[in-house]
C-alpha cells in the first residue's frame, strides 16, 4: 500500500516534469535541421558550425585591401581610425573562432554579412599571423581554426554559472 | 539624437501629412469638432481665457489620436560624448542618446526619453508580421515563433531598470545626463524566457543561452542559463506600448540586474549552449580584468546618484529645497537610500519613495535647509543583499587602480561602475560635479 502510494507521487511528479519540458502551449513551430542551419550563424568557440572553407594569411592580406577592410582600420591593420588590428584587442582574445565569427557578421562594417568562408578564413589567418599568433604557411579551416591557442585564453576564468542562482551576491561586492 | 530644431521641423512635417490623412478617423474627427479647442473657443474656459493660451501647433485630431506633451516642455536626451568623439570606434554612426534624468520627475523614464546605446547600429526597420524568434541549440525542439504566437502565450509585466556598462561617474562630466544618462526603468511586458526555453525542451547538459540581434553586425551575448529560467523576459512591450524601434522592436531580451548589454536588441534567436559564445561583446568588449583574471559581470551592484541639486543646477535661493534622487540594484530591491551633507563624513537616511521595486529606480528624497554654505552632497545605496555602494576610491582599489587613474582615463578593464557621485554646492548657488 505504502508502495502504492509512493508509485503515485513518482507518477504525478513524472508528470508534472513532462508538462515543464514538453510542449503545452502548441504555439511556435518545430524548425527544421535545415531551417537551422540557415538561421543560424553563430560560431562558439568549439567551432562546431564553421562552414567549409580555408584560408592562409597570405591570401588573406590581399582580401583585406579588396574587401576595404584597409579604408577603416588602415593599410596595415594597425593605423585606425577603427580600432588597430595588430598590438591590439584581438591578440587578447580567448578563441580564435571568436575573431572568424565577428568578422563573418559584423565586418566590413555596413557591408555585413557579405564575406564568403574563404575569405573569413584568411583575414583571420591574416590577422593572426600579423599577431604572432600563427605561422604565415598555417592553413586555416574548420578543423585548424579551433585548436588555434590563443595567449590569453588561461587568464579567463570559467564563471561560476553552476554555483549561480537568483539572489547570489555578486563576485565583485566590494567591501567598503 | 535630434535637435530641437530638427525635431520640431519633423513635427511639423508629420502634422502636416496626418492633416491630409485626418479624414481617415471620422469618428475622432467627429467628436473633435464638437470639442471647444483652446484659443479658438469663445467659452469660459480659464485655459482658453488666459493669456497666450493660442492652440498649440499641429493638427487637433493628431495631438489627441497619439499624444503630444505640451510644446512648453522642452526636456530632450542629450547626444553622448562618444558619439561625437572623432576618436571613438563609434564616431560617425548611430548616435547614442542619453536619459535626462535631472528633468524625469518620477521613477519611470518615459519611453522618448530612455537612452539608447545602439553601438553604432541603426534601428533595423523590421516588419512585425516577418519577424521571427529561433529557440535552438541544446533543446529537444528547435522552435521559430511569430511575435502573434509570442503574444498569445503566458504574458509578464515587470518595471526594470536597464543600465549600460559604460554609465561611470569617473568619466568626469559637468551634468548628471552625461555622467549618469545610461540608466532607464521601464515596465516591460512579453512572455517569460523560460516559458519558451521549456517549450522547446532544454537538454539536461545545457548551461547558457546566446541571444542575437537583428541589427546589421547581429550582437550576440551569452547569459547563464540560471538566470535565463529565472527571470529574463522577451518582451514585446515597454511602458504599455509597443517597444520603439531604437530600443528593439519588435522583441527584446530584459536580463533584470545584469549589464544592459544582455538585454539583446532586435531578437531574432535564442540558442541554448553548454558552454559562453565569447563572442565581440563579451571577450572584446564587457570582459572585465580582475585581479584575478578575466571574468564575466552578472548582476550590478547598489548604486544611486542625487538627480537634485545636480552638476550644472543652480540653486537660486536659501532655504528649504528637497534633495531627490534614484537608487537602484542588480541585486534585488533597494533597502536603503542614505544622503550625506558633508561629503561622506555623515550619513541621514532618505525616504524611500513608493514601493522600492526589485531591479527597478527608486526615487528617495531628503528635506534640506541651504543656508549658502559651500557644501558637498553625496548619496549611497544599500540593497537587499546587503551590499553597499562604495566610493571611488574604494571602487579603483578593488580593479587594482587609483581615482586619480580612474579620472585621468588611464585605468581601464573595470567592471560596471557604481561608485559615489558628489555634487558640490559653491556660496552663489552652482553646482558642481565634486568627484575625486
């Protein structure tokens, strides 16, 4: 009997667990991998939806005159107006696949999106060469781009999002 | 964002052309013309009957149809500095506008007034029938809602305030707008993240969400999951309207507490990640530099700035005035507003005004008596969780810099700043930025 009951609670409990992940509204529609995949352009840092495609930074230095990157960030990367692309932020980074997936979205600034892999790939190739960061001979695609080490990456520090929940003090309260 | 002059010359225009179109509202037009208009009424009104009470300018059928404030009231958001800074990575885009927050005189920043930092990026102008949100990633569904859909589901309303991470009151500035302005509370209304999040089936192994924007260069931002089933809201309204295009329309992401940069503009996609996307604005921006390490800001700290008497005021007599200010946390509500009239050596307690809302502006007031003594006001918060606000000399110490090299610009890789404003009061009444 006892048993009995405890099987109910398990099954109403079960029950209430589906209702939280399951659909109840039956609003929205389910998309498809393909939907997916078109919709979907961003890039993490395990590189696991970077496009084919490769790059060398000898390749990308000429795309980085013909693509105007040089009318904002200068003939070299390095003289601005726009911030300097060489001895600058990007070097400081933690992923490579962080700079490839800027570039693909948001460069050439009001020209978004128009870049093809390839070219992503070597103006990435080109900048971390310029960076010291990677071999001028280094080809770089869906495979190489990702192991790329980034100097900085040990300094960042992994958040605490398990230990996180609503009502935890801050990691930078300051004691007066 | 606009000037006056550009404002009012659009104002104009559009009162014009909904002059043509006002036959397309017969029944207001209709009641309109049964209404005895100021200025050109032979009633009694008082209104109508005191002196240079000449009908505003504009169609009356427009002014009625979406509202008009009265064309005496001129508060408008001023342009940030970095916006017209030929120095600055965004000089000659999208302006960045901020909050007047000496002339709001409530606890809400109305809707035209709320600052905007848009990064450069223009306003997508996007179509509300053809917008569509994604929920992807580490879900057992992906889905793709319509905002209709979005609509119908479960909705919520919290008043939240959103402040940008570059509101510091070391950029030294002269006025309370430019050293405070990127702060806005709002009610804003839609349908809880989770709501969503729980449709589409979260995996167990997930642990972020990255949201994206719409605009030309997609913002991305990565916030944990924690908070993302706790209390993010995909809102569709700001202040019982729909939200404005500068501050996201249709959809925007509302992360109460954290940096406004987690409150993604022009949603398009949720994707659930195990893992932060480090993308542009959290590893080459918004990563601030700890003693540690690198490391990511969750929620804002207690902090609170007197919004009367403030930079650039003029206190024009002796005698009684009441200091009004607004306190504010990421961490929760405000539990206390304490105002100093010696700069910092003494502390009184300040009225709370109305309910301290959770994550939202608080308005605090304190009754003064000014006698032309040259004197420095300053105020602090403490929050629910019991933090309190510190001063900038404690603040520069805990990122490992002084105030001096705060002020100076030369510290840099701090986290949002909630340091003590003082506002300085000389003998003749001006009022003075006061902070060191």
């Amino acid at each position: 009997m006892q048993y009995l009951k405890l099987l109910v609670v398990v099954i109403a409990l079960s029950a209430v667990t589906a209702w939280a992940q399951g659909p109840s509204y039956k609003l929205g529609k389910t998309a498809t991998a393909e939907e997916v995949k078109t919709w979907d352009t961003s890039v993490g840092p395990e590189g696991k939806e970077l496009p084919a495609g490769k790059g060398t930074a000898a390749e990308g230095e000429k795309v980085f005159t013909a693509r105007g990157c040089t009318w904002c960030h200068g003939p070299t990367g390095e003289e601005g107006p726009a911030p300097h692309l060489v001895g600058g932020g990007i070097a400081g980074w933690a992923f490579a696949t962080s700079i490839w997936d800027y570039i693909n979205r948001a460069m050439p600034l009001n020209h978004e999106g128009s870049l093809t892999p390839n070219e992503v790939y070597s103006l990435t190739a080109y900048l971390l060469n310029r960076n010291k960061i990677i071999q001028p001979g280094d080809v770089l695609d869906q495979t190489t781009l990702p192991k790329v080490q980034m100097p900085n990456r040990g300094r960042y520090i992994a958040p605490p999002v398990d230990k996180w929940k609503p009502g935890t003090p801050r990691p930078f309260k300051i004691e007066p | 964002m606009e000037t006056k002059k550009a404002s009012r010359r659009r104002f104009l225009r559009q009162a014009a052309l909904v002059g043509i179109a006002a036959g397309a509202a017969p029944a207001l037009k209709a009641q309109m013309e049964m209404m005895p208009m100021s200025g050109s009424s032979t009633g009694g009104s008082a209104a109508a009957s005191s002196p240079g009470a000449a009908a505003p300018p504009g169609n009356p059928t427009d002014r009625l149809a979406y509202g008009v404030r009265s064309r005496h009231e001129k508060t408008i958001r001023a342009i940030a500095g970095d916006s017209v800074n030929p120095e600055h990575m965004h000089f000659g885009r999208m302006l960045n506008v901020l909050t007047p927050l000496q002339d709001i005189v409530g606890s809400i920043t109305p809707t035209p007034l709320h600052f905007v930092s848009a990064h450069g990026y223009t306003p997508p102008d996007i179509d509300p029938k053809a917008h569509r949100l994604m929920v992807q990633g580490m879900v057992d569904r992906p889905l793709v809602f319509t905002l209709d859909e979005l609509k119908q589901l479960p909705s919520t309303s919290r008043i939240i305030y959103l402040e940008c991470q570059a509101n510091r009151p070391e950029y030294k500035q002269e006025t309370l707008e430019l050293t405070f302005g990127k702060t806005g509370c709002s009610q804003w209304t839609g349908v809880l993240l989770s709501v969503l999040l729980k449709e589409a089936g979260v995996r167990a192994d997930a642990k972020w969400i990255v949201g994206e924007g719409s605009e030309n260069g997609r913002m991305t931002k990565s916030t944990p999951l924690s908070k993302a089933m706790d209390d993010v809201l995909v809102a569709y309204g700001m202040n019982g309207e729909a939200v404005r295009p500068e501050n996201g329309y249709p959809l925007r992401l509302v992360v109460p507490g954290f940096e406004a940069i987690h409150s993604v503009k022009w949603l398009r996609q949720i994707k659930v990640t195990d893992r932060p996307y480090m993308g542009f604005q959290e590893t080459g921006r918004y990563s601030p530099r700890t003693p540690k390490g690198i490391e990511f800001t969750f929620a804002q700290g207690p902090k609170s700035v007197i919004t009367y008497p403030s930079g650039g005021q003029k206190l024009m007599r002796h005698g009684f005035h009441e200091i009004r200010g607004l306190a504010w946390s990421g961490g929760g509500r405000v539990s206390k507003a304490e105002v100093s009239l010696d700069g910092g050596k003494t502390w009184k307690e300040a009225q709370l005004q109305g309910p301290a809302l959770p994550v939202a502006h608080t308005r605090f007031t304190l009754p003064w008596q000014w006698n032309g003594e040259d004197v420095v006001l300053m105020s602090r918060c403490t929050d629910e969780l019991g933090e309190v606000q510190p001063t900038l000399a404690q603040f520069a110490k805990f990122w490992g810099a002084t105030s001096a090299e705060f002020l100076a610009g030369t510290a840099s890789g701090a986290g949002h700043s909630n340091a003590i404003q003082p506002w300085g009061v000389r003998k003749d009444g001006t009022v003075f930025n006061a902070i060191t």
